[in-house]
C-alpha cells in the first residue's frame, strides 16, 4: 500500500490529485519548478512541500503532472531519483512517454503510465478542486515490462480519488483519444476559425448547433498545441480519413452548383447517415451504453423561483431527472427547461405537471 | 392586415406556424399533398382544411412549407394560382427559391423569401409546437423587385409568433448560414462517421467535448441532403477554406511524427488561436453580443427533491439564473449543476449556497 506520494507538476490536474489524495489520508508531497505554484498547491490543501521532507523520506508512487512536452524527461527523471518507487504520469497521450522510458535503460517495470480524463476551461493550481476526478474515467496503461504491484499502485490512487479505471495499451489509448477528443478539437477550431472573418450579421445567426459544436474551441491553445503535437501520428491518420470525406462532399457540392447532381445527392445522403451511425455509438454520461431518454420541455416564467418550483413538483411526484437544459428565448419572458427522464416517467410527469398548471412545450 | 393565410406543406414548420397563427387569431387554411398529414395539422389545431373553404376564399398571405427540393416550384405555382396574394417560404436556402421566382416570369414583387431559425430533432405536425418560433431568429429575405407590402406581411407573421426579425439579402442570407449552420452539420457528422468503426472501448472513452461536437450529427439525413444541396456553392466555399487549414495541419503533423518540428508547432498554434477568436464571436443565448456568464458549480445528490431544494434556496436568495446544466458522474450518487449567473451574482450565491449547507464544485 502506498503511504507517501510525490506529485511533480502542481498545475490544475497535480494540485486537484494533491487535494483528492490528502482528503482520503495519503501523505502528499509537492514539488514544481515554480515555487509560487508549489506553495499555492500547498496552502488549497494539496500537500506539503517536498522541499520541507526529511532526508530520506522518498515517495512510494510518484505522479508526474507536468506540461505534455516535458513529461517524458521528467518520468525518466524521476524514475532514476527514486529507484525504488513506482512512477506514473497523467499525460493525454502515452505512447511517445512510454517510449522514453524505454529508451531510457532504467528499470521499466517501476513505470505505468496513466490518464485521468479530467479537465477544466480554466487551468492551473487556482482551479484545482478535490473533486475533478470523481466519476470520470481514468485510463491505465500498463505495457509488457510493467510489473503488477506498479499497476495495482496507480489503480489504488485513481480508484481512491473516485474515477472509473479503465486499462488499455499505450498505443490503443493514443487512438482512441485521436478519435474521440483530439480530432473533435481539431475540428470544432476550423469551424470556428471560419467565423472570424465573417460580417456581423452572418454571426448574428449562430444557434444552439454552432454553439455546441464551437465550445471546446475556447480551449487552451498552449495546452492543445502540446497535446496535438505529443499525438501527432494517430491524429493525423483520423485527419486523413476526415479530409478524405471532405474531398467527397467538395466534390459532390461542386457537381451539384454544376447543375450534375447525378450520384452527389448519395455521397451527402451517405455522409450524414454514416454521421448518424457514428453519433448514436457515443456512450451517455453514465458511462453506460448510450441511454435514449425521454425530454419533457416546460415552459419556464424568467423570474427568480420559478424554476425551483419546477423541480420541487417533479420532487414531490418522486420523479428522478436525469439532466436538465434551460434555454432562454431571445428577450422572451420566459426559458424552455428540457428535462431528460427514463422514458418510463415521461408521461406520468408530463401528466403530474400539466395538471399543477404547468405549459409543457411540446 | 392579413387575415387569411394558406399554408402549404404541413410538416414540423408549416404545422407550428398554423399552430401560433391560429392562436394569434389568424385564419389559417392547411394544404399538404397527404391528405393524413394535413388533417393531423388540422386536429393539432393548426387551421382549416384548405379542401372545404368555400370558393374564392383566397389567402392574402401564402406561407411554403414544403420539402427544400420542391420549394421553388410550389412557390412559383402558389404566386400563379393567387394572383393578389403575398407569397412568401420558409427553406433554409434562399436564393434558389429567389432564382425560381425570377426566371418565372411572373410578378416577383409579392414574393419575399424568409426563413424562421427553428426546428427540431423530430420532424413532422406530430412534433408540432405552437412556440417553436417564440424568441427565435425570423430571416426576412427581400429582394429588389419585392413590394414594401410583401415585405410587411411577411414581417407581421413573424412578430406575431414572437420571433425576432433580421434582414438580409438572399446571397448573404445563404453565405452567413453556410458558415453558421450548414458547414458546422458537414464537420458535426464526419467527426462522428470516423466513430463507426472505432473499437468499443475506444467509444467508451468519449467525453462531454465529443458529444457536443458531434450532437447534431443526429440530425435528419434525408432533410440535411436537401439543404447542403441546395446551398452547395455557398456551402462548398466554406468547406474548401476548411479543407485548406485541416491540409496546413495534416502536414504539420506529419513533420511532427516524422521528427521535424520548425513550424509545425505554430501551424497548430496558430489554428487553435484563430478557433479561440472565432468562438469568442458567436453570440450568446439572449441574442446580444456574447455574454460571460459566470459559472457555480454545486453537488447535487442524485435523489429526487434535491435539486428542486438547490433552485428553492437561489430563489429565495432572490438570484436569477441565466442557465443551468446538470451532470452526472460515472455510477456516482451525485450530480453536479453548473449554475451561469450574471457576474455580479456569482459571489452572493456561492456564498449563500455555501451558508446552507450545500458542497460547492469550484
């Protein structure tokens, strides 16, 4: 069992695990290049300072929470600082780190990579929070040469924070992560890049599908710049896969400005129904096979209170909801609130509702 | 004053319409080539079948709701058969409709395109709503030889059934929506196609970014083939700009996996910048120029009442919320709701929050 861990790098994800690891009882020490960071971390509860230990007082597991470029550097580091501890590292891409643990000579059994899929818009210390692990995934990479006890290190700490392990090899992770959120980031920034130029009007026409399909192109471009770049290989082959259907769709919208429609309409037809199959595989957020549930939409009055009177209905008809999404009308007096419940409860609380005098939208 | 309108085509959009219209005290009469469709429309109180008005019992106002593919023809042969009557179409394409109208001949001054912003995942009168129009964006297309009068009928529809009006010639019309609407769905729907074939586990790794990417990839593909198609210049424009920087960042990941970095890195930089400050144009829900919200993140047990009991105490507390999101973590027995307030709110509420008990996420 591990009783001490060592956190290098007290940015969001480090100092969030320094909190998380010190509520559950762990000792955790913090070290960072930058001692203004360090002591932040420290002072919101992540740990103490590794500077303030006892000699010989070294780690157990060592969780290297640094920028992607440097991690590898700062694994093999760690693993020659510490040469009996476990190291891990909770970067978003595994395969080059792994790589530099092999290249290194040392002792590879001692290293397990790993990848909390926990994040925040906003990064740093200053927003770490306890609970960023809870209940997201955290992938386990083990690889030929990484002993048991390492894995069973790194599983212990990510189960202890709350997040449901996963274990996949290196090279599986990296593309799988290109496809499911490397690409998509790629993609929601052309999209977005497209807006820049265009006139003020033109804008004035986003609606909610632009929204969502822009959002995470306020992502951080220093971070995203590193994890693109840290994944290269595997985000490019998806991205040649993705312009390859692009080709298509140019070309069929080509034929059709031509006026020679004929097999173009099949390409786009065949395109959206793809993206059809490809949506519907997106497990729901509880992690499960993708759950349909039902949407009960209710029209909301614009005032304080109103909403909780909503809910506290729904309550008192014991009815559970799933998710909820309010979306307000362009200087309406009023929102939409968009319940998502089991489809089994859908008609008995659109029936309890309406019946306390509330106008469903739907 | 219009008092009678025709419209023609009664799916999701032409239903609703007649819906709100009615409701406003129009008289509505309902025409559809199913004969099921239309009395569907008339028993959702949408209007009138057109089939049992009494002779010369003309619309001054004639709304196409029909397919995009057939629009411009109904369109022209509705300005036909009415000879007095303000013709007017609700596609999402409009210079098309508008060319149809010209090379007909006929008088161009009473047709003025438009195009009302809202729709659903659902189609047809069944997943009618007499407010889907309530606080959406209501395009107004006139042209050079549209009369003031056509104009203004049209104009009155939309304010009655609450949409906010804008006006923009057809061309821009459909340039702005390529960018803001129809090149976001292509990119929505082959993010989500290179999921089909992608390892189950893979998939199981999909985060909240992924599913707002690709959200609207959900959406019809049969409908979707007719708008892209009948904006495919416009539409194939963007998407070649798009191509250009996904080929700038296919090349620089391939010098990156092949070890040559100088300039890959700022090729990547710079697009994820230029994503930053697209996103940061598009407005926010009310309409206005982009407004930050700020966020409170609260837990949120996962049993009923509770969240009912957190709206109860912010209404009491007397805080507006602008928006509310609620998430759910893997298997975990709580939720977390991420609660936009006006700035200046977000302090008084965390700390009243925090006052009553409730565990904050931040």
């Amino acid at each position: 069992m591990t009783s001490h861990v060592r956190i290098v790098g007290t940015g969001l994800i480090g100092a969030s695990l320094g909190m998380a690891l010190t509520a559950a009882g762990f000792r955790v020490s913090l070290d960072d290049p930058s001692p203004t960071a360090c002591r932040l971390a420290r002072d919101l509860g992540a740990g103490m300072l590794a500077t303030q230990l006892a000699p010989g007082d070294d780690p157990q597991l060592v969780v290297v929470a640094a920028p992607p470029d440097v991690v590898g550097a700062v694994v093999v580091d760690s693993l020659r600082r510490w040469p009996t501890a476990v190291v891990t590292d909770v970067a978003s891409v595994k395969q080059t780190i792994l790589d530099s643990v092999l290249a290194s000579g040392l002792d590879a059994a001692r290293y397990v990579g790993s990848h909390p899929m926990a994040g925040r818009e906003r990064s740093g210390a200053a927003a770490a929070r306890r609970d960023l692990f809870d209940g997201r995934a955290w992938v386990i990479v083990p690889h030929a040469q990484s002993s048991e006890e390492a894995v069973r290190a790194v599983r212990e700490i990510a189960v202890v924070v709350g997040s449901a392990v996963r274990v996949m090899p290196a090279r599986e992770h990296d593309e799988a992560v290109a496809a499911v959120s490397h690409v998509p980031q790629v993609a929601a920034s052309v999209v977005a890049a497209c807006l820049r130029d265009l006139p003020e009007p033109a804008v004035g026409l986003a609606g909610q599908g632009l929204r969502d399909v822009t959002r995470i192109a306020a992502s951080d471009s220093r971070l995203w710049t590193q994890i693109l770049a840290g994944n290269a290989a595997a985000v490019r082959e998806v991205l040649v896969n993705v312009r390859a259907q692009l080709d298509e769709v140019v070309d069929a919208l080509a034929s059709l400005s031509a006026g020679e429609a004929e097999g173009a309409l099949g390409t786009l037809s065949r395109l959206l129904e793809a993206g059809n199959l490809g949506q519907a595989r997106i497990p729901g957020k509880h992690g499960a096979a993708p759950t349909a549930y039902a949407v009960v939409s209710v029209l909301v009055p614009d005032v304080p209170g109103s909403l909780a009177r909503l809910l506290t209905d729904m309550g008192d008809a014991g009815i559970n909801l799933e998710d909820m999404h309010l979306e307000h009308g362009l200087g309406q007096p009023f929102g939409v609130a968009y319940i998502s419940v089991v489809p089994a409860s859908a008609e008995p609380l659109a029936e309890t509702l309406t019946g306390l005098g509330w106008r469903l939208h739907d």
